[in-house]
C-alpha cells in the first residue's frame, strides 16, 4: 500500500528504524522489528544506516517488516548514486514488494566524491516518478530550516520543488519546539505546498545523543527542556523518563492542533516506542 493513502482516513503513526552496521548480522534488528510492528505502527520506515551506506541492509529490513504484516518505505539518499545504481536500487524494492520511498539527499561522507547525478533530493523524486511511476516517493522536511540553506525563504522554494516533482507526503526532521512548527507549517501554505506533512519526534533519552542531534541538525532545544536535561542528564534512568514524558507531551500538543502525523525516530529501541504508543493511542 502507498503509505499516503493513509492520510485520507486517520492521523498516521509511524516510526523509523536503521538496519545493523555491516559487520553484525541483519538478523539481530529482527526482534525489535517483532516488537514494534506489534504496535501496530501504519508504516516503519528503514534507513540507510551511517552515511547512507546500508544499500541492500535497507531492502532487506524493509522486506522483513512487509513479511511482519506491517507497511514500510526505504529510505534512499542520492548523492552517491549513479543512474544504473539508482534504476538497480528501484528494481530491488519493487522485487522485494516495497512500494515506499523515501528520497533524500544524504549526507555527505568527507573524501567521497559525488556522483554528481542527483545533487539534491527534488532530482531522485524526478527520477523515480519518470522511470517508475508506481512507487510513492516520500520527502523530507526541515521546520528550522535546513542547515545549508542560505534562508529559511529558500528553503521553503527547495521544498516546493520537491513536491511538484512528485513528492506524495513530507516527513520533518526532529524538532523540540512545536511553535517552530506551526510557523514552519504555514510557510508551507503561503507556499502552495499542500501535501501531507508528518511531524518527525525524537525521544531523547540520554545526554550525548541530544548534544549529537542538536550539532547535526541545528534543533532548537527550548528551555524547559534544557533545564531538565541540566537536571536529570547524568542519571540515565531519570532522562530516559523524561524524555519520554516530553515526546509525549510534544506529541500531545501536536495530535490537538490537527497535525497529519507523528513519525518517531525509534533508535531501534522498542522499550521507548511502546511508552510513547501507549500514552498517545486514544488521541489518535
């Protein structure tokens, strides 16, 4: 199933997982794949691991969730892709039944070279909708903006390329401030961009892993919840809690606002998800 054709008739609820480093086997992730398809999740989403370099690890993952019952999209960075390696990729996915992508950009390994085909995410979504139109071609979304881009103006223009070239449905970045959101969601508006737009939620459970996000992605952290990790960051159990308690507070408020989905960064930990589903299930 395309996975926006969900967003006509619910508030979709999803999660994101990435697949084992190489040198481990695919089939450790499979126990956490067990315990949150039991979630019943409207789609899991797999990545491409460190440096977009989990390849085949992505189709195979993705293609045990689709065996679990569940939906899932693969997520597909392109700045290392050539063409050939690009229409093989799709020919895996469509063997393996998965019918979700998620084209990105991907992050730039240092002395890798591009392949200069797809520079950006906007060129793969062209690509997949002419080559193989069946696909649903997921993109993604920064609310603060994303981190190259000169203004959040332009941004904005970047991202409305992207969906005209046929991007379905848009998942965000992770966010900890949901005004930045709301003001995010109606620059897209102004912009004409009207597709389905799932707020991407982090649940941050330990000091380093937050100090890590916030230098990738630029996330504004607000105040109440800087002086909770100031208080509860050196006791793991504690800021395990509490950052669950503010996922799910964050989701809360954005589930009363009318928001078109929630999509949570797992970090392949099943023990938090089902926290967080269990105390949001009613309000979706």
């Amino acid at each position: 199933m395309h996975t926006n054709e969900l967003f006509a008739k619910k508030t979709v609820f999803s999660f994101e997982v990435f697949p084992p480093k190489r040198d481990i086997p695919v089939e450790t992730v499979y126990p956490t794949l067990d315990e949150l398809s039991q979630l019943h999740p409207d789609f899991i989403s797999v990545t491409c691991g460190a440096g977009g370099t989990g390849g085949n690890r992505t189709v195979e993952v993705a293609t045990y969730i689709k065996q679990l019952g569940c939906e899932t999209a693969a997520h597909m960075p392109c700045i290392y892709l050539t063409e050939e390696a690009a229409m093989q990729n799709l020919k895996e996915l469509k063997e393996a039944g998965i019918e979700n992508i998620l084209a990105l950009r991907g992050d730039e390994v240092p002395g890798r070279e591009r392949a200069h085909v797809f520079e950006h995410a906007s060129d793969l979504v062209a690509f997949i909708k002419e080559k193989e139109p069946d696909f649903n071609v997921i993109g993604a979304c920064y609310p603060e903006g994303h981190t190259e881009a000169k203004t959040l103006a332009a941004d904005i223009r970047n991202l409305k390329t992207k969906v005209d070239a046929g991007a379905s449905e848009l998942i965000s970045q992770l966010f900890f401030d949901n005004a930045l959101f709301y003001r995010f969601l109606e620059r897209c508006e102004i912009a004409g961009i009207n597709v389905p737009i799932e707020a991407g939620i982090m649940p941050v459970t330990n000091k380093a892993q937050i100090e890590r996000m916030v230098t990738m992605c630029g996330a504004t952290l607000p105040i109440k919840f800087q002086r909770a990790i100031a208080k509860y960051g050196d006791t793991p159990e504690s800021m395990r809690d509490i950052g669950i308690a503010y996922a799910v507070d964050q989701i809360a408020d954005l589930l009363a606002n009318g928001v078109d989905g929630i999509h949570v960064y797992t970090m392949n930990n099943p023990y938090i998800a089902k926290k967080i589903a269990e105390a949001v299930k009613t309000l979706l």
